[in-house]
C-alpha cells in the first residue's frame, strides 16, 4: 500500500472526532456517535482506495453507515484492494459525560487481512515491544507479571497493569495486587488502553482483561505498528454471542483457539491512525481556539516501517465542507 495512504487516514479520523467533539458533556452519546459516522464516512467517499468495512457499526441493518460488507473509497483501476476497521467514537460514554480518552480510530490492511472478529468478547493480553513475545495468555497473571517484568528490567511493583473497571475483572486485580503489581483503572476505550502499552510515556506496561472482539483486532493493528505483541481469544458470555459465533462458522473449538497477533492481523502492510476526541493519555483532545478554528492531536502508524507520527493540525470549520454538511446535519 502507497505510504502516502498514512496521512489520509488522519484526514478520516480528524473528521470524525471534529464531528463529535461539540457533543463532549451533553449526555447525547448516540448524537456524537452518529456525527463521528457521519464525519468519517464523508472523508472516507474522497479517499482512493478500494475498501471493505470488516469491522464497523454492526450490520447492514444496524447500522445506515460504516456497516460490516459497506464497500467505500473512489478507487478505480489499480488501487489495493483493503479491509477496513472502524470505531469512529470509541467510548461513547466518556464523550457524553466530557471524560478523557474518547478517540476516532481506523485501521486498513491488504484484503483478507484482518480477523473478522464476531461482536463478541474477547480475553485479552497487550504489551508494548520490548515485552514482546514474553506474555502468554494462557499462563496466570503472576507469572506474565514476572514475565513482563525481567524483559522491562523492573521491580514487579514498578510495573503497571491497565485493566477496565468491570465487575467481571475482579479475580484479576486481586491477583494483581497479590502479585505486588500497580494498577490502573479505566472506564471505556480498551482501543487506547491497548495502544497506551507500546508508548513509554504513558506509564502503562500491560493490558489484561475482556473486551469487545472487534475493538481487540483494531488494537492488534496499532500494537503490530507498534511492535507490540498481543493474544486474544474469543469469549462470548451469552447465547446470543455464541449464535454470532456460529452465524460466522465458528466452531467451539475456533472460539477457544489463542489468536496470536498474526492471526488478528496477517499482514505487516498495515496503517493505523487515531485522532483525540477529549483529552487523554497519549492524545490532547479537540481544542476550540475560536474564530472557526480548531485544534486536533493525531497518531498515524505504518507497520511495514514502523514509522510513527504525531500530528498537529489547525482546522478552519467554516472552509471545510465535509464538515460544514455534517454539522448542518446535526444542527450545529
């Protein structure tokens, strides 16, 4: 895939969050969820590409836009053809109550590529590169813990665990903190909690814990951009999640198969790009500087270099037409 494809990626998730980004605090999380879509979905029809959403909004019937099948791109002739991930909003919570963290976030990779996860959940383990190949999803969280540790050159305590605050996660903070481990905490997003192990700067050394299948193959991406590693395995907690499940092929020996990063993402040739929508960890939210001008913070990667961008840009809203349609639609 053409390089240049990394900067028009950022075009797509900067739309998407300077959509949603005047929804942050007024409790509307559908409101800011379809202007993300919307903002997204526009930036999208310009792009030249030949993409298939493989994870979106749901299906067809779900979701009007960025539906799983959706085709989107202007591309004719000699363009790769690509899978495409999608959360426009991730972490709609967070946006409806003007909480941290809440980004816009794609993923592309050669067709075929992607793990087209169920909507399910998903057991989860993430570290950054220089844990790589030490965690296995398998073993108890004491020893990935002691694993994780020796390749950081840490003390156990100094080592910090990202886990969501769920109920369902309460056997793995104990043994966390029995582990003599730090812990932190957080709400919704697991997409950025996830990246948040392959950046120093962040403070975190490793995610465990459930989530959303689909957002774990996203994850994959940037952590493979990253060089980051990354195990998971499918974990559907109802009857209804099971039928998915099966509604894709899967036998209940698929569903308890371990998916190593190459079987989330199979292809190095991969782009990830994320855009803050509030203020977060790794990136500054969207910022109103007035006079129709607006601040975004961007992550683009590429994994077949490794290259990572940060990108700041100053947007004027009112000479931008993708979103002057979109927030006349929204009637902002």
């Amino acid at each position: 895939m053409d390089r240049s494809l990394s900067l028009e990626l950022v075009r797509v998730t900067e739309a998407a969050a300077l959509a949603s980004a005047s929804y942050m605090g007024r409790g509307d999380k559908e409101g800011a969820d379809q202007a993300a879509v919307d903002g997204m979905r526009s930036t999208f029809a310009g792009l030249s590409i030949k993409g298939t959403v493989v994870i979106g909004e749901g299906e067809l019937d779900e979701a009007p836009m960025l539906y799983i099948g959706e085709v989107v791109g202007c591309g004719e002739g000699e363009e790769v053809e690509v899978d495409i991930a999608v959360d426009p909003l991730e972490g709609t919570n967070l946006i409806a109550k003007g909480l941290p963290n809440a980004i816009a976030v794609v993923a592309i990779a050669p067709k075929g590529c992607l793990l087209h996860a169920p909507d399910t959940y998903m057991k989860k383990i993430a570290v950054g590169p220089k844990a790589k190949g030490v965690v296995d999803i398998t073993a108890t969280v004491k020893e990935n813990l002691e694993a994780v540790a020796k390749a950081l050159d840490k003390n156990i305590e100094d080592v910090t665990v990202i886990i969501q605050d769920r109920e369902r996660h309460g056997e793995i903070i104990k043994e966390v903190r029995e582990a003599g481990a730090r812990i932190k905490l957080f709400s919704d997003g697991d997409v950025a909690a996830a990246m948040a192990t392959g950046f120093e700067e962040t403070g975190v050394d490793i995610l465990m814990g459930i989530g959303g299948a689909p957002e774990g193959v996203i994850a994959a991406v940037a952590l493979k951009c990253l060089g980051g590693d990354m195990q998971g395995m499918l974990h559907p907690m109802s009857d209804e999640e099971w039928a998915r499940c099966k509604e894709l092929g899967l036998s209940e020996e698929d569903v308890n198969r371990i998916l190593n990063l190459d079987a989330l993402v199979s292809s190095d040739d991969c782009f990830f790009a994320a855009t803050g929508i509030t203020q977060g960890d790794l990136l500054k939210g969207v910022l109103y500087l007035g006079s129709n001008r607006a601040q975004t913070h961007s992550v683009v990667m590429r994994g077949k270099t490794g290259t990572i961008r940060f990108v700041e840009a100053i947007h004027r809203l009112d000479k931008n037409e993708t979103l002057i349609n979109v927030m006349r639609k929204h009637k902002r």
